[in-house]
C-alpha cells in the first residue's frame, strides 16, 4: 500500500503545485478515479474493513489531505460545504446519492443558514467529483459503502457552518 499511497500522493502534489486551482483539482479527481479502476490499487488505498475516517497522508507543505472512507450501512449527512477549503469524493466501492444546493439564507453563528436543492447524481465506482470553496451538498448512502477523499485541508481541525435544506 504505500508504494501506492506514496505515487498518488506525489502526483496530486506536482499537480497542486503547479495549479492548486479549480483546474488542478479537475487533475487530481482523474488521479483518483484512475486508481480507483485497478483494483489492486483501489484495494490497497481503501480496504474493505477500514474504518469509516482514515486519514492516508497529509502534505507537509501544500496541507492537503488523503482519506479512506468506509461505510458499513446507511448513512447521511447533512447539507454542508468544506468551509474555506475543498474536497474531492472519489468513489471505490457502493453508490452515493449526491444532492447539490445553493445558498437561500447564508448561515450566522449559531444560526443555520437554509438551503434549496438543485440536482441530485449518483456516484459510482470510479466516480471522481470536485467540491470547491463553498459548493453546497449533501451524500447519502442506503448500503456500504468506500471512497476517496482528497481534502484542500484536515477538515477535522475546521469549525464549519451548519445548513438546513428547505
């Protein structure tokens, strides 16, 4: 796995250093999702019997993040942006739901703010999508499911805002 881990890591790193924009972003959601087509690589990257939050790697120097996701039945989140940073959902095994939002009400403090859906999609095996800044959504799962996940940041260290669709 690490030889693996380590490639891919590399490679998102050379990309988002020479454009950590919307565009490298793009790059490195079809990094991911071409790894995600060899099951070995897949297999290596996400186990099956992983945990439902692994972090794989975090940069050093540009901060981002690599993170397994293991889900063992249903669940949903609710709708939610990455606050000041972005994330790439690439799935390995299972469907997601995806629903995407926009802004109604904008959150204040404690307050929630509101949101109204405007598309909803499905993500399957080798799917790769981009979250940028302040995109709006929401994934739900009705089985198990695995995914990858590349975050502009540890997102586990950032205070984020709540929604509520409406």
């Amino acid at each position: 796995m690490q030889d693996i881990l380590e490639d891919l890591a590399s490679r998102c790193r050379a990309i988002l250093e020479n454009d950590p924009g919307p565009a490298g972003r793009e790059q490195v959601a079809g990094l991911l999702s071409d790894a995600l087509k060899d099951p070995q690589k897949r297999d290596s990257l996400v186990p099956a019997n992983g945990c439902e939050r692994d972090l794989l790697y975090q940069d050093p120097d540009l901060g981002f993040c690599i993170l397994a996701h293991n889900y063992p039945g249903p669940k949903a989140s609710s709708p939610h942006d990455h606050g000041p940073s972005w994330a790439i959902y690439a799935q390995a095994r299972g469907e997601t739901e995806m629903r995407d939002f926009e802004m109604v009400t904008p959150a204040d403090g404690d307050r929630p703010g509101t949101v109204r859906a405007t598309r909803t999609y499905r993500l399957i095996p080798g799917d790769a999508h981009v979250y940028n800044e302040g995109d709006l959504h929401a994934p739900t799962r009705t089985g198990p499911t695995s995914l990858l996940r590349v975050e502009g940041t540890d997102m586990s260290k950032v205070t984020r805002l709540r929604y509520e669709a409406v």
